[in-house]
C-alpha cells in the first residue's frame, strides 16, 4: 500500500507504543491534531494492508522464563520445503520460520528459531523437528546466541524507512 | 524506555488474571475507541482493572511493549540476514566497523564457523547489496547474504 503522510505520522507517534488508557486512539489523534475515528480508520487501513500485523501487547520472553533460544537450520528437499516449512511454523515453539538461499559452505535453507527455558529444552524441540522432517532433511545445526552486539527499534527517515 | 530484562520473574509474580492478560493479549486488540472494554469483559474484568494489571506488567517487565507491531517490509523497506566468518582475535574491531553502519538494525555473536549475525534495513533493495560491500571492503572478509525466499505462517504465542 502507499503510505501516506498522515498514515506515517502515526507511524512515527506509535511505533513506541500506544499509551495505556481506556482510549488509546483518542489520545494519539491529540497528539497529531486529527480526530479518533480518522485514527482508527488510518490504522484498519494500514492492519488491513499488513502493514500492521496486530495491536497487541509484547511479552517478554525471558521474564517468563523462556531464557533459551537457537536459530535451527535445516538441509531440506526444495520440492518438498514449502510444505515441510508450513509445518515447522505452525509449532508453537518456533517464532520465525523462514527459507533462505544456500551458500558456499552452508548447506541449510529452513531456519527455525526455537524458544525454550533452557538449552537442554530447546535440544529436545529441535529433536522433535528433526523427527517431523524425518529422511527429507539431509543435514542440520543450531546457533546459539552468546551476545547481542547491536540493537536497534523500527528507523523513520524523511523519504521512507 | 527501559531496558529489557533478561532474567526470569519470580514464579509468583504474576496471578491466574495476569497470565491470563498476556495469553489473550498477544493475539490482537480490535481497533475501536475502547479497546480494552470489549477485552475485560471475556476476561471477567472491568475495563479499569485490566489496564492496572496491565501496567504493573510493564513495569515489573513482564511485557515489554503494549501498540501495533508494523511490518516494515510492507512500509517498502528492504531487509537482509547477513553472515560473517570473523577470525576471533579481530571480533570486536570487525563489530565496531559492522556496527557504525545505521543501515545494521541488530547484530548477534553465535556459536559456528559464521560468527556473526546481522540484519541489514535498507530503504531500497539496491543498497542492502551496497552496503554489504561496504562492509566487504572496511573489513576484507566475505559477507554472506541469506534473503528471505518465503516467510511461513507463525503460530508462536508465549504461554505465560
């Protein structure tokens, strides 16, 4: 969809979040000078669109206890990676499910990221995975993150992202 | 805002209503003038309770964000993992270089051969390529470029 200036205003005032009162949207149109309704218009546009995949709220994994995470990658068939990829998605402990190219010296074209409570947890998942692919993936890994170097939230720049 | 905890809550942190909060919540509010009326009361609650318990969530961090998650592919933007092979005695001067680049939206240490894990968030497609050069060429080691080919449906929700 084309985004327009009002629609990246909006962005701009709730990529942070919305504030937390019984009506959010009113609140955000205050800030920007228009009124609720064009808000939640603008916004049933945009989720329309995808732009907005959800509001919601974001719970945070490790406070939950869900400390463990890997990227697991997998060798699998190309005829058969779309469907086998479907079925990784949908398991409740994979949070990204996506396929990739191949490249010199890296065999693995589904990445899976796995959550757990722990890395003995997270070894147990990505057995299960491998029992679902079964003889359809050829070779597998998992990388663990031992440090975050750099982190940074959604950039608005003038002209677009 | 504040910074994300990283350590588990005690497990009485949070209550039978709270755990519940965050088990719908995840899912998506509707897009109306009161969003959290229609949600209390499934949950039993009244409107002002709801938004209580919801921000003694966040401050206790137990849910770091409450708003509309963008896709910003969807803005127009362009994005694409990235791998390095870093040799080890030269990690922290290769991040350095890695990391002073705006275009570097997050950046992992992992465990393999290829250690090191960036995303690169680009306004047009052309300059994730150039950027990926770029950083060939301040630092003399390969990058390798892992493009998204598909995206699967995710049904991931944390059970609190």
């Amino acid at each position: 969809m084309t985004i327009s200036a009002l629609d990246r205003r909006i962005i701009a005032a709730t990529t942070g979040g919305l504030p937390l009162t019984p009506a959010p949207f009113a609140e955000v149109a205050g800030w920007l000078g228009v009124t609720e309704d064009t808000v939640i218009d603008r916004m049933t546009a945009m989720q329309g669109a995808g732009v907005i995949r959800r509001v919601a709220i974001a719970p945070n994994h490790y406070a939950l206890g869900l400390t463990a995470n890997g990227m697991s990658v997998w060798d699998i068939d190309d005829a058969l990676a779309i469907d086998l990829g479907a079925q990784i998605g949908a398991l409740e402990f994979v949070s990204h499910c996506y396929l990739r190219p191949r490249a010199d010296g890296w065999p693995y074209n589904l990445f899976a990221m796995i959550h757990g409570h722990n890395r003995d947890e997270v070894e147990t998942l990505r057995a299960q995975i491998a029992t679902l692919l079964g003889p359809s993936c050829r070779a597998s890994d998992i990388l663990y993150s031992t440090r975050i170097l750099k982190k940074t939230g959604l950039r608005l720049t003038e002209g677009g992202l | 805002m504040t910074s994300l905890r990283r350590t588990p809550l005690a497990p009485d942190a949070l209550d039978a209503i709270d755990r519940a909060i965050i088990n719908r919540m995840q899912d998506g509010l509707p897009l109306v003038s009161h969003p959290f009326a229609a949600l209390a009361n499934d949950l039993g609650l009244d409107e002002d309770t709801l938004i209580t318990r919801i921000q003694a969530m966040r401050e206790i961090g137990a849910i770091t964000r409450f708003g509309p998650f963008y896709d910003a592919e969807a803005m127009g933007g362009a994005f694409c993992l990235c791998a390095m092979e870093v040799p080890a005695g030269r990690f922290d001067a290769v991040m350095t270089l890695v990391n002073a680049h705006p275009e570097v939206a997050h950046n992992y240490e992992r465990t393999h051969r290829l250690n090191m894990w960036f995303v690169l968030a680009c306004e047009k497609a052309a300059q994730i390529k150039q950027t990926a050069d770029q950083i060939e060429r301040e630092t003399g080691l390969p990058v390798l470029l892992f493009p998204k080919e598909h995206e699967f449906f995710i049904g991931f929700k944390v059970t609190a």
